[in-house]
C-alpha cells in the first residue's frame, strides 16, 4: 500500500499528529469528484486523536502551530490498538471487497464516523493496520456539482427470473447502468447480450429494461433497496422464469392514462395535443412525468366511495423527514386546492432562482415536426405531481420516487439515505415553490431606506411593498408574515427600525428542568482553603448563570470575579472564558473548580501552577524515582511586567500558606474534619498579623527559592529549573511545576487540593427531577424578548461607524393565512448535540395572537392547527410521523409512512411536536351569518331520508361533545 516502506516506521505522537494534519491539509487542495476517502469508526479515531494531541474537539479544529492550546496535552492517553471498524458495519452483510461492506445506515457523521482522505488512511494502516478498510468516493451531486463523500452505496435486490433467486448488489448511485450490466453479468455468469436488467420497484416492471449507457443508476431513478430483474435470452429467444412461463423479450407499451400536469393537455399515448415535455436523452424532468413506475397508472386509482388525502408514502430509506413534511403540505387547504388546479400559467420560466437545470434552461427546439421545450419550475411540477397522486389514489400509498430524484438535484444536501431535519426539508420547498411559481419575471433592484423616524405603518408598507415588487407568488400570500425588527446601539443609542418578511417562526423553548452542579472554588490570593458549593441552576443554561449562582453561594464581594476551569489530569484542560457558553458541555463526572480573584488583576499575567510529587518504591532507589502530577493547579494573577524567579517563589508561598500545618509534624493534622481545620487551628492562623507576613516576605527574597520550581509548556514536554536571578519572558499565561519534597510536605498538607468532587454524583438518594410543561405562548414570549446579539453577530452601526453588539427585539407586525411554528428542540454546541423532549402545551382551536401584535390592520388573528410534524427519538436515531386534519371531514389522522390510521383530537399532544400548522379561522360578515342561520333553518324544516337524518343527528351529538370538552378543558 505504500511506497516506500520506510514512512511505517513508528514516530511520536506530535509527529503523528503533524504528519496527518498535513496530508489532510494537502488533500483539500485537490477536492475533484472520484477522489477516494475512508470511513473509520469515531471511538477508533477519537482514541487516537487524545493519544496523539489529548484534545476532545476534532483533528481539524486545531490549529498545532497555535501557541493559544490550553491544556490540549491534559488528555493524552496510551497509544490505541488496531484500527477497528466493527460497531460502523452492518452486521451479518459484506464481503472480502471492501466497496461492498456495508456500513449501517443509522450511522450520523461526526458522531459515529469520520471520513479521511485516502493519504491519511493509507497513513494510520502503515502505523496501525487493523481495519477493515471502507472506501468511498467523493461524487458531484445537484446542479451546482456540489461535492461530497458517498457514505452509503446504493444496495439494490438483483431477482433473477430463472430460479426466482435474490442477490445483493452494491454500486455508487454514479455508477452507470453500463457498470450494473458489467457487475450482474460477471456475478450471474451469462453475457451481456443475453441480459436484460428491469427496474422491479414494488414488484411491478418498468415500462422498458434498462439501456445499456452511461446513464447513472440515479438518473434511472433506482432507489435505496429496491428490486431489479434480470431476465436473460436462451438460445431460442425466450427467457423463461422458474414455472416454466414465457417471458418475452419485447417491449411494453406505455399505459395510457388521462394524467393532466398542471392543468395542462391530457396524455394521449405519451403525447400532449399541443406540447409535451423532453423525453429525450439528457433531459432532467421526462422520466419524472412520463414515468409511471411509482406502481399507480393514473390518478383515477381511488376506489369509488373513497376520501382523498389519506394515501400514506412510502420510505425509501430513511425518508420519515420527508414524508412527514410533505404530508403537512399536501394537508394544507390552500396548496391542495392550488395544485388540484390548473396552475401550469403560474410557473416562472424566467426566474434564475428557480428550480430548474441550467444546462437545459429555456431550450427550445424542434425534433421533426413537433415542438418541444425543457421545462423550468421541476420542483412545483414535481410536488404538484406527487400532491395529485396523494389526493387521488384513495388508502394506497404512494413511493414518492420521482419526488425524491428532483430534491437530490436541487438540494444536494438531502441526497442519499441519510436521515434529516423535517423543518429544514419544508424551508427548502416553500423557498423553491416560492421561486417556481413567483409571479414576477424580472426582479427590480430596489434600496431600503431607513426608518429615520417615520410612522411605523408608514414604513411597514413601504417595506412590504418592496417585497412583493420582487416576490409574489402562492406561497408568499398563505404562508408569509411580516415582523419588527428593532435594534438599538448600546453606545450611541442609534435606532434601527426594519420590517422584515418571515415564511415560519422558529421559538426557543424555555426549560424549566433544573440541575445541580458541584464547583471547587480556590482563592486566587491564597487568602482562604478551597471549598466546594453545589448551586442549582436551569438545565440548559450558560457559564454565566452558573458564575451568578456560585457568586451567590460563595457571597462573592462586589469586586471579587470568578473563572471557571475544567480539571483533568490534575491540569487546566480548559477555561471556561466565554459566558455564554452551554453548561450542557459539561459532563456530570468532570472536576470543575473556580478561582476567586480581584477583578483589578483580570487582565494581568495569568499564573498556573501544577503539583507534582515523587512516588517511591522499593526499586525506585536503585533506578530512580517516577514524578506524578496529583492535586488540582494553583491559579494566580501577577502584576509584574517583569518576573524573576523569587517573584513566582513568593506567589507560590502566599498560593500555599492556607495549607500550612500547625505543627511541623504531619501526624499532628489528624484534628482535620471534612475538610476544615478546627478552630484552635483558625485562631492561629488568623493571629499572624501583616507585619510578620511583610516579615516573612522579605525574608525569602533574601534567601535562596523556598520551592523546587520548573517553567514548563502547556504540555509539560519540556521543564527548565527556575532560579532565584531567572528572568521570565513576558507572557499573559505562565505555567510552573511545583514539586513537593519531604520538607514542603512537613510545612503544607495537600489534602485540601485533593479528591476533587466531582459536578454530579448519581446516587440512590437523589431524586429525578420532573420535567414540566411549558407552553406555546411562553415559547412565542422567549421568542419576542429583547436580547444582546451574539458576538459573531454583530451589527455595524451607521452612527458609529462600527460593528457593536446591539440589542434586538422583535415584534409580530401582520400574520398569514397559514402560520408554521417551528419548536426549536435541538442544540448544537462544539462538544455537544441535544435535543429537547420538553412537552409543549399548544392550542388546538382558537389560539388567538392579539395581544401579540404590535399593528391593528382589521384582521383576525385566531388560527386553529391542522397539521404536525413530529419526531421521536434522539439526534441521529430518531424517525418522523405526522398528524394531519382533514377539514371537510372535521377528523385527525396519524400519517406513519406507508401507514394512516385515525386518531383522536386528544391524542395529537406530545412531546414529539416539532413543527405546528395554523390556518386563520376567516372572521364571518354579517351577511354570511345571516346566510348561515337561513341554511339552518331551513335544513331543520327538509324532509329527508331517515338515513340523513340519523347522520345529522349524529353529527349534532359529536359537535356537542367536542364543544363542550374543549369549554371544559
């Protein structure tokens, strides 16, 4: 494997390191589609990057010239074994090949694999083999060629029709049909010529076999787990399948259906009376229309008597996100209406932003004597196509295939079989409808122009003017609102007023569950022992609030500052330097400690000091003894610019002193209770008066170090003996060894910086705290509170000619028909991914928004939900369903995939709610209650059928019921 067999030899950690991060470094250089990289498990991979750098955070986010890389060496562990991939592959499947291993399909990047170049793999084998090796190639996908790794090959079911017998083969979706035909010939031995591959979804045969031609096996529209056939040509021109049966070579004509897309001319055997689509090779969209292998012939399959609306879609492969959210879309009243019509007017040919393959963008031609055109707007094509088929083929359910083709095209990031965000998946749709159907052909340029003072409504008309002068379309009259964005400079107290449109609103959810931490505090001026305090404090809240709870605890003066620090290895593995930090990245079994210091030090030089002791044994007095660091490091600040070797000597002295012994013998420390001395010993202590410190001070600068001290790195690989004349660089950190001889033990006790307790400790005392509910209004609060921005989203102040961390504050101005709010249940910090399972309380009739709008426009803002995309589970193992209301029925029902089955209005509340659905309830003119009151009486005074009369009845009674439960609820 590699070529000079030399480069195997073993090296050190940092030249390990080294060596990788410059393959990798080279490898992003030459991003090309074929490129090969490797899977390797991230237990495997994490074990070597603590090995090799000691830091947590992966390989690629360090920077190793860096001089900034606090304690990143506090983690090394012990040199991992053999590369081992086990718990990544599929159990039971593969081979010897290493292209058809199959990986398991749950799998989530970053969490359970990495991928690397193939220098790097190539690299880690020579040093560790192991294995087994999982290549994979980096592929163009979209009509953007966006690049990415190919993680999951497409795993299709080869059905041989002679014995009936199945096979799995496994190919890259770029693969040509070319290559299939190569691999299922070698694999079955029979020649080429004889072969005929079909497409054998659901069962069902494809119009034609599959040509023999450079076309992907992803332009064909092969999905993830499908069958193929593969029938083969005997001698006299007949293949024959295991019952003996003819199976013809020839092939079968189109079924012929009344299909209409987009209210266009009707299909008459694959033919339109005045247009028809390109079905010829290298278009993008003829297979996604003309295609009928989704296993229904028309949309005329509903039996007679069936409602529309509760046909189910199958997964095709980690598909739940999707097929949640198209179910909330096609459940949408106005969309279904809106593409049950003709909207083929509608589509935007012009716009450069929609969905549409540049490369057959506006091409038109003629091929004989008939007209053709490539058609622009694929994706409202495809989804009214896909929406026609829900509503029209009665409980069936339906493989949204082509569906799935068209989004791999447009959005790359939701190609292959992984499984993603449902939320994410419905910005995208309403984005690219948006586009498709946008009725504006040319979008002007337009200024924004500042509030400068003027009326709100004045600007908020101008605002929403302006938009709609560049987007109008379907989609921005249902789904889009507008909001107030408020900014304020905290310096120049500059006011910024816009008006910015919103197609969902995303709200925080504000966790009432709470969690206990334990944190040692130190005195950075030695002037007190270190104490551990347990404060509670909200479960998903930042260093700040556990800074404002320990500053409680310890009655922190007011100018008294504390920073927070990770011990690990008896280091500083991290400071926790940014407040807003997650206290969720904090693990219930690390040592957290805090150091009291003077907020007038802050910005001096920072002084670490570690312990270290020499442990001795019977052998050690021949060969030497063995130093080990032990207890939690010391942390000061100094004022000096310049530092000798008796100026860290008397810091280290005054850091030590609340650890001085009574007596000199260390036996006479034996009075010491759960970490206090006893009062005898305090009186002592606190009786030394300045002047005999003063005393003691001048003392050991007069004299030779008190300490064996030593400068080291941060981390600890290299050590250099401080003397009394050694002149210290300048620097804002300084990290010193302190070793603890006999004479130092004899005067300190190291008890106290010892057995450090750890944030939590799970016992069978401690109970579980109840997660509480919250509700959709305290989301839609949290939501509009006002609050600093971020500093990695700062806002460039006009006045002050610079970017300044302004406050913002928003505010709900005017609301459309369908209001979606998205719950924001995951988290994502740099060590951790959380999702929330807290339980939101939402209205299910009647949610009335008044009191939250800031503008009175007339309108009615009382919605009523209609559908909801749920997910269950954690990050990466999860799955999607969805609840949706059908409004002529006045019923719910629980869409699972392929399946739908009723359900109640009362179970539609849980904790799995992630994306909720709300119409306007239309406020009713005088008229039309007048209307309404005549059409009830008079159906009271009709006579009809004694079955129509038992159906109102029936229905009175369940209006009734549901009425009066929900007035007392």
């Amino acid at each position: 494997m590699m070529e000079n067999g030399g480069s195997c030899l073993p090296c050190t950690p940092d030249e390990e390191r080294q060596i990788v991060q410059d393959l990798k470094n080279q490898s992003d250089l030459d991003l090309k589609e074929g490129n090969l990289y490797f899977l390797i498990s991230t237990r495997w991979y994490r074990s070597w990057e603590r090995y090799v750098c000691g830091d947590e955070p992966s390989i690629d986010n360090i920077s190793f010239d860096s001089p900034h890389m606090n304690g990143v060496s506090s983690k090394r562990a012990e040199r991992p074994g053999p590369i081992d991939n086990s718990d990544i592959i599929q159990n039971g499947n593969g081979s010897s090949e290493g292209d058809d291993l199959e990986v398991r399909r749950n799998l989530e990047e970053g969490q359970d694999y990495v991928l690397v170049p193939q220098q790097v793999w190539e690299k880690l084998f020579c040093w560790y083999k192991g294995g087994p090796a999982l290549p994979r190639k980096m592929i163009s996908e979209g009509i953007v060629n966006e690049k990415r790794v190919e993680v999951f090959l497409l795993c299709l079911k080869l059905i041989d029709s002679r014995d009936n017998s199945q096979t799995v083969i496994r190919l890259s979706k770029k693969a040509s049909t070319r290559q299939l035909y190569e691999k299922v010939c070698k694999l079955r031995g029979i020649e080429q010529e004889k072969a005929r591959i079909w497409d054998y979804f659901n069962k069902q045969r494809s119009t034609s076999p599959l040509d023999v031609s450079d076309q992907t096996l992803d332009d064909a529209m092969l999905q993830m787990d499908q069958d193929i056939l593969l029938e083969v040509q005997v001698d006299n021109g007949i293949s024959m399948d295991s019952t003996g049966n003819d199976l013809a070579l020839v092939p079968i004509e189109p079924s012929r259906s009344s299909l209409t897309i987009a209210g266009g001319p009707a299909l008459s055997n694959g033919h339109t009376t005045g247009y028809r689509f390109n079905q010829y090779p290298g278009s993008s969209f003829g297979s996604t229309f003309m295609d009928m292998d989704d296993g229904y012939d028309s949309y005329n399959t509903a039996k007679k008597g069936e409602k529309g609306g509760l046909a189910g879609l199958q997964n095709l492969g980690n598909t739940c996100f999707m097929n949640s959210a198209l179910q909330c879309l096609v459940h949408t009243p106005d969309l279904a209406q809106y593409f049950l019509g003709d909207y083929s007017d509608e589509i935007n040919t012009e716009n450069p932003l929609g969905m549409h393959d540049n490369s057959l963008a506006s091409q038109q031609f003629y091929i004989g004597s008939e007209f053709v055109v490539t058609i622009q707007g694929e994706l409202a094509l495809a989804f009214g196509d896909l929406l026609r088929k829900l509503w029209s083929s009665g409980r069936a359910a339906v493989a949204p295939r082509a569906f799935k083709g068209k989004l791999a095209r447009f959005a790359p990031q939701f190609s292959g079989y992984n499984q993603h965000d449902s939320q994410e998946l419905l910005a995208f749709l309403l984005d690219g409808l948006h586009e498709d159907l946008n009725r504006v052909k040319q979008k002007p340029y337009i200024e924004m122009k500042d509030s400068g003072g003027r009326p709100d409504e004045e600007v908020a008309n101008e605002c929403w003017k302006n938009h709609k002068a560049r987007n109008d379309s379907l989609i921005v009259d249902v789904f889009q609102g507008q909001y107030k964005s408020t900014l304020v400079c905290p310096v120049c107290s500059k006011v910024s007023i816009t008006f910015d449109p919103f197609m969902y609103l995303t709200l925080p959810l504000p966790s009432t569950v709470t969690r206990t931490m334990t944190v040692t505090v130190f005195y950075a001026n030695g002037s007190g022992l270190p104490m551990p305090f347990t404060v509670t404090l909200m479960k998903h809240g930042c260093c700040k609030d556990l800074i404002l709870a320990l500053s409680t605890a310890c009655c922190l003066k007011i100018d008294e500052g504390l920073l927070l620090a990770e011990v690990y290895n008896h280091q500083i593995f991290r400071f926790f330097e940014n407040p807003a930090e997650l206290i969720s990245s904090i693990k219930d079994d690390e040592h957290i400690v805090a150091y009291r210091f003077d907020r007038k030090q802050g910005g001096k030089i920072k002084l670490e000091i570690v312990n270290r002791w020499q442990e001795k044994s019977a052998s050690d007095y021949l060969k030497g003894s063995e130093r080990k660091l032990f207890g939690a490091p010391l942390v000061t600040y100094l004022e000096e610019e310049h530092l000798s070797g008796a100026d860290i000597d008397i810091a280290v002295s005054k850091l030590l002193s609340p650890l001085r012994r009574t007596y000199s013998s260390a036996k006479a420390h034996g009075g010491k209770e759960n970490g206090f001395l006893p009062e005898v010993i305090d009186e002592l202590s606190n009786s030394h008066n300045e002047s005999v410190e003063t005393a003691e001070l001048e003392d050991l600068c007069s004299r030779e170090l008190s300490f064996q001290l030593s400068l080291t790195d941060e981390r600890i690989s290299s050590c250099k003996p401080i003397q009394k004349d050694s002149i210290l660089k300048p620097g804002k950190h300084i990290k010193v060894l302190l070793d603890w001889t006999d004479e130092v033990h004899e005067l300190y006790d190291p008890s106290y910086i010892k057995d450090l307790p750890v944030v939590h400790k799970t016992g069978f005392t401690v109970k579980k705290t109840r997660q509480e509910a919250i509700s959709l209004f305290s989301c839609l609060d949290a939501f509009l509170t006002e609050e600093p921005l971020g500093p990695d989203d700062m806002w460039y102040c006009p006045q002050c000619k610079e970017h300044r961390q302004a406050t913002k504050k928003l505010d709900l101005w005017m609301l459309p028909d369908v209001l979606v709010f998205h719950l924001k249940r995951f988290s994502y910090s740099r060590y951790l991914k959380n999702k929330l399972d807290t339980f939101v309380n939402f209205p299910i009739l009647n949610l009335d928004l008044s009191k939250y709008m800031k503008s009175k426009d007339g309108e009615s803002y009382v919605y009523d939900l209609f559908a909801i995309s749920n997910h269950y589970g954690g990050l990466g193992g999860g799955h999607y369903t969805a609840y949706a209301k059908l409004i002529d029925e006045n019923r719910w029902y629980h869409f699972d995939d392929s399946h739908v089955s009723p359900v109640s209005e009362g179970d539609i509340k849980t904790s799995a709610a992630y994306v909720l659905f709300y119409r306007r309830v239309k406020s009713k003119t005088k008229a039309e209650m007048a209307e309404t009151s005549q059409a009830k009486d008079v159906s009271i005074f009709t006579p009809s059928p004694p079955e129509a009369r038992v159906e109102e009845l029936v229905l009175i009674i369940n209006g009734w019921l549901v009425n009066n439960y929900v007035n007392l609820a």
